[in-house]
C-alpha cells in the first residue's frame, strides 16, 4: 500500500509531491483559500472485517504529512449512517492553500497533462484550482544571476529560483553566438524539479537523459515562454551585459529584447509549430500570418498530411508555396565544434563564405551554392560522415501558411468542442495581443466572426442539472448598457458596464426568477522597466446561491461553476455570445473597450 510505503521508507521530494497531489484530486480539492483531503477507511473486500479503522488511516497520513513537513492545519472528524443504518466516519485534512504551493509546483507536468486531456469538468476545475496554487508558489520563487563567465567558448551564467536562503532550482544561461540556451545537467529528481517548476510557471520542458546525467533544455522561445518577472530580467540582464561587450549585435540584441518583452510567438495545431504575424498592407489593409517554413521535403509532406487529416484541405483552408533561395543547409549532428574549425582551416570564413544557425538545439551551416562544395569537402576531410555526422538539405523553403477560410474551419472545429483547436485559437489570440496588442486581436475577431454567427442559439433553451435532468428553461435574455448605475442607449470606455439578464422557469413549479451579470473592465496595473502599464480585462462578479440557478450560469457559460461567489472571464462572456439575443450587444460593449496606458501613449505620440 503506497501510504503505508511513504511511512516505512524515505521517497524523494517529488514522489511525495505526486501522492499528496494524487490523493487530493481524488480525494479532496481547493475550496476558496483552502485545500481539503478526504480520508476514510482501508479498502475491505465484502464481507472482510478488518482490525485497522479511520484512526488507524488518520494516524498514518498524519505521520506521512509530518515526515515530508506538510502536516495539516486542521483536522474534522465526520460520522454519519446511511439508509441501512451503517456508521459512515470520514475525517477532512485542512490546509491553507499556500502551503501546498511547492507539492503542487513540483507536481505541474502530472496536472498539465491531466489538464490537456480534459477527463471530466469536476477534475478539470479540480486540476485547474491545484495550477493555480502551483503558479503562485513559482511566481513567488525570487531569482538570482551569477556574474557573466566569458571565458568559455560559450558565454554563460547561472540563474537561481530560491524561496528564503534555499535554492529550489537552477539552471545555465548561455550565448552561442547565434542564440541562448537554458541547460539544466544532473541527477533525475533535480531534473524532474527543474522541469515541474518551469511548467508551473507557464513554460514546457521535458527531461532527457545523457551521458552525463539528466538535463533539461531550453532554446529562446522555451527561455522566453517562461513569464516570471524575476526569470525575465535576469535573462535580459544577461542579454544586456552580452550587448554592452559587443558580444551580441545590435539587430540581434532588438530582436531578444522584443521575444523577452512580448515572449514567444509560436502557436501548434496538428502537429505543426507555426509563427504567427501581424502586419499591414501597402493598401493600408491589415492582415493575419500564420505561417511554417519547413526546409525539408520530408518535413513539408508530414505538415500536409497532418493538417489534412484535420479535415483542412490544400488551396482553401492553407496554402503551400515553394521559394529556390539560393542556399543550402548542412545540418550538424553533435560535431559542431570539429565542424566549425574544419571550416576555418580551410580559409572558410563565418559571415562571408558561411553562416551558422542554431534551430532546436541542433547547429545548421547555411551555404550559397557557390561555396557548398568546398564546405562539405572540408568536413569530409576533417573525418565527418555525410549521413550520420552531417546532412545536407536542398535549396527550397516551403511556405505553409494558414488562410482566413483556414482559421475560421479551425474556429468551427473549437465551437463543436475540440480542445486542440479551441487552444490553437486562444494561443493565437494571445500571441496577436501580446506583440501587436488589441488592433490585431480586434482583426482576429472581424476574421472569425462569420463562423460566430452561423450557430448562434434561440430561446428558450432547456436546463439540466448535473445529472441530466431538465429543471429549468431559459425565456428570456436582455441586456442593458449601464454608466454610473443607469441605463444608457450606448457607451464605451472604463465607467461602461455591460449588465445580461437571464430569466428562466422552472419546471417542477413554473416559477420565474433570472440570474444577472454585470460586466466591467477591471484595471490591472504592472511593473515594466518603462514604467507602470495599466491595461483592462472584462470580468464579471456574481453570488449564486441555489442549485437551479448554477445550472442556468453553466448553460450560459457553457462550464462548471459552484455555489457562492462566481468570478466570470472573457472566456464565459464569449461563450455567451453564442445566444442570438445578446451577440450583438456584446460585441458593441467590446468595441469600447478602455485602452491600455501603453496604447495612449503610442497614439499621443
């Protein structure tokens, strides 16, 4: 029996993180500022008495809990009988949510993957609440850069998380010449820490093993995925101090500045990793790239297959376009230093004959068709096998670019349910927002607005409850545009709120009663070097207090929601729009949406 395991023998950190994790979304969740564990009786076959009762189960958790420091706040005790008069006993383990940060944190590849696959609402909500404990224990981890080390081939630093005096984790920052790298080297729990509390943060790591022990690595899209503020400007500290040696560019240090500021601006579907762009025209129009670039005949074949396999077809929902540039690229496997002083012995010179990128942790030497036979002579001369210590490419790049048709079958896709594409869309959204801000979000949206309306829904629309059952109907929504507490025709800006009211029967009775959510644009204030940026979300604050009533919000929001306090997201109020009565309203609310203090100081300008 595991618990009895974890009494007896010494597991690491992290095993211990996995069980209690386990055992709460099994057993128990977070309950407002709270997390609970239910425990009750050892399993027993039918029929099967055994000696050891809750007491017996109690003790041992508690033992467990003070072994690894984490014994609860408080403990209850429950005893009920059941219809057949038999005593039921349960007790409940309480703590504050915040001390279970780190268990959750060194826990987040086991909830982000449970979150991916979307099991069920109850554990989605479950997995859900337990990341968000996890991301405040990471954000709230402090960070510390070791001084620059230049003598190296690379150059390099080490960034530290620490909570107090303790270091939790650490990582290498390097600079290639071409690129950053964040390498974790060393034994598999470190590894397996290193990568949990980089996706609590947000970020994706994997752990592989080497020669040398387990690492964890990251290239500049994972570096700059990672949206913790003390992680951020200690890479750009890095950066900076790089750029003030001359040891970066000045184009190449713009560009690392702008991914640190904006972070990535790569969004995947079916496979494919595309980049995702925001530009205008010459004839002032504005337009969405979402684009992949694979060099590979091989690679551009699987993107095809994979997208069509989707059910997007070539021609109408992407295009695939191939450019000859003049160039071929020799893909280095593990030899680059060999490779690179082959090169320069033979009077090859980096810049004018050559070039090297870095492209996923692997080394690619661009050539002009000029000089690609004295590259690849010199490498085979220098004791390097074509095939297995380098491989050569042609001179095509292949454009596979995602059309409005193409973003709007994908949207199709996310509306009837399908997590990946309802992803897709929300990363793209999250990119255009984050590097170009809310023109090219609102463009997005003029994109996917046709597919918006071809399934919106009429009243009145059936309520079921949890298990199914049919106990209300929804007859009516209205809306009404309010400033300082009174309707209005219209209005826009920070004092606009958006209140929908919802008025349903019931049933059983057919009584009427409604549900309201007034919407607002709530300020949030953050801390750059520039200053503090003020931006506005829309959100909605509403107590619901029976069971019918939770029914009718989770018909409307198409989720799971609880009794008590209920905090609505952009996220609900589009769902919302799916409701003829209300869309319109709601995207004439949106369009007056408060600008950030960034864009007005980009437009005095």
């Amino acid at each position: 029996m595991p618990l009895i395991d974890g009494v007896i023998n010494r597991w690491d950190e992290r095993e211990f993180a996995l069980f209690l994790t386990s055992a709460i979304l099994g057993d128990g969740g977070k309950y407002g500022n709270y997390v609970v564990l239910t425990v009750g009786h050892f399993q027993r076959r039918r029929g099967e008495e055994l000696p050891l009762t809750l007491t017996h189960k109690a003790a041992a958790w508690l033992t467990l809990l003070a072994k690894y420091g984490y014994p609860p706040d408080r403990i209850y005790l429950t005893r009920q009988r059941d219809e057949k008069g038999v005593v039921r006993e349960w007790a409940y383990f309480v703590w504050r949510a915040d001390r279970l940060g780190r268990p959750f944190a060194l826990s987040a590849d086991l909830l982000t993957s449970l979150q991916e696959l979307r099991l069920g609402d109850n554990i989605y909500i479950k997995v859900k609440k337990m990341l968000e404990v996890a991301k405040e224990y990471a954000n709230a981890l402090e960070v510390e850069r070791d001084q620059l080390d230049t003598r190296g081939i690379w150059s390099k630093t080490k960034i530290r998380f620490k909570m107090g005096n303790k270091t939790v984790a650490h990582m290498s920052l390097y600079w290639d010449g071409e690129s950053l790298k964040a390498i974790f080297l060393g034994s598999r729990e470190n590894a397996e820490r290193v990568a949990s509390i980089i996706k609590a943060l947000g970020g994706k790591a994997e752990i592989k093993q080497r020669s040398a022990g387990w690492t964890v690595e990251l290239y500049t899209d994972g570096i700059t995925t990672i949206r913790h503020s003390g992680w951020l400007n200690a890479v750009r500290s890095f950066i900076e101090e790089l750029h003030n040696k001359r040891l970066i560019s000045d184009e190449r240090y713009e560009q690392l500045i702008k991914d640190i500021i904006a972070g990535s601006n790569t969004v995947e579907f079916a496979g494919v990793k595309f980049s995702v762009y925001y530009r205008k025209r010459e004839d002032k129009s504005d337009e969405i790239i979402v684009v992949y670039q694979p060099m590979k005949d091989t690679a551009k074949d699987a993107a095809v297959n994979s997208l069509s396999a989707r059910g997007l077809r070539e021609g109408e929902h992407y295009t695939v376009v191939t450019k000859d540039i003049g160039q071929y690229e020799i893909r280095i496997n593990g030899e680059y230093i060999k490779a690179l002083e082959a090169l320069r012995q033979r009077d090859l010179r980096e810049g004018e004959h050559f070039t090297v990128k870095e492209k996923s942790g692997e080394y690619v030497i661009r050539v002009k068709r000029g000089h690609r036979g004295a590259v690849v002579e010199a490498l085979k001369a220098a004791g390097l096998r074509e095939g297995k210590d380098f491989t050569e490419e042609g001179s095509k790049v292949y454009t596979i670019r995602i059309t409005s048709k193409g973003l709007q079958e994908i949207y199709r896709m996310a509306l009837r349910g399908d997590k990946e594409a309802e992803r897709f869309i929300r990363e793209v959204e999250d990119v255009l927002k984050r590097w170009y801000g809310q023109n090219a979000v609102e463009r997005l949206r003029d994109i996917l607005r046709p597919v918006r309306g071809e399934d919106t829904i009429d009243l009145p629309v059936p309520v079921s409850d949890k298990n199914g059952n049919v106990v209300a109907r929804i007859v009516n929504l209205k809306y009404e545009f309010i400033r300082d507490g009174n309707p209005v025709d219209h209005c826009q800006n920070v004092g606009c709120r958006l209140r929908i009211t919802a008025e349903y029967e019931t049933v059983a009775e057919g009584e009427r009663d409604q549900v309201v959510a007034e919407w607002y644009w709530k300020e949030k204030r953050l801390k750059t070097k520039q200053g503090i940026v003020t931006h506005y979300y829309e959100t909605a604050v509403l107590s619901v207090k029976d069971d019918i009533k939770v029914a009718v919000l989770k018909t409307l929001t198409g989720r799971e929601v609880e009794k008590g306090r209920v905090e609505l997201t952009a996220r609900d109020l589009e769902a919302m729009r799916r409701f003829k009565a209300i869309k319109d309203a709601i995207d004439q609310w949106r369009k007056g949406r408060p600008m950030s203090s960034q864009a007005q100081d980009s437009e005095r300008k």
